[in-house]
C-alpha cells in the first residue's frame, strides 16, 4: 500500500469516529431534552385514587318560568 492510500484510510477511519462521536453527543442533547419536558412535578388529577368525583350536571329541559331551561327560555322569548 502506498502513503496516499494509508493516508486516505486513516481519514476515512477518523471521519467515521467523528460521525460517531457526533451522533452520541446529539442522542445525549436529545434524551437530556425528552426527560427534561416529560419530567414533572404536578399531580395528574386522572391518578387519584382517595377523591371522590364531583357531580355531574346535565342539561335539562324546563317549561318553567322559575328555572328555565333552554325550551323555557324559548318560550318566554317568544311569549315577550
């Protein structure tokens, strides 16, 4: 072999470590990333297991003035 070609298969081999070393830097920034946005301290309030769930309010009809609904309130607009 001659010098060019030890040469060129030295910085062939350099080249490829530095790709190498490259790419183990940018995973290392990346997963310090990822843990660093997924990382938090707040309860997440789906995981709760002692708290009782708060009551639903459904929507209802009503054709009472008192405590009108949506029909109601439709028929005191129209009657007005």
């Amino acid at each position: 072999m001659t010098d060019l070609q030890m040469s060129l298969i030295g910085i062939a081999g350099v080249f490829v470590a530095g790709v190498f070393g490259y790419n183990k830097i940018q995973e290392y920034k990346a997963k310090k990333s990822v843990e660093r946005a997924f990382s938090t301290d707040h309860d997440d309030v789906l995981m709760r297991t002692g708290d009782a769930p708060a009551a639903r309010h459904e929507p209802s009809f009503s054709l009472d003035s008192a405590a009108p609904g949506v029909a109601g309130g439709e028929a005191s607009a129209a009657a007005g």
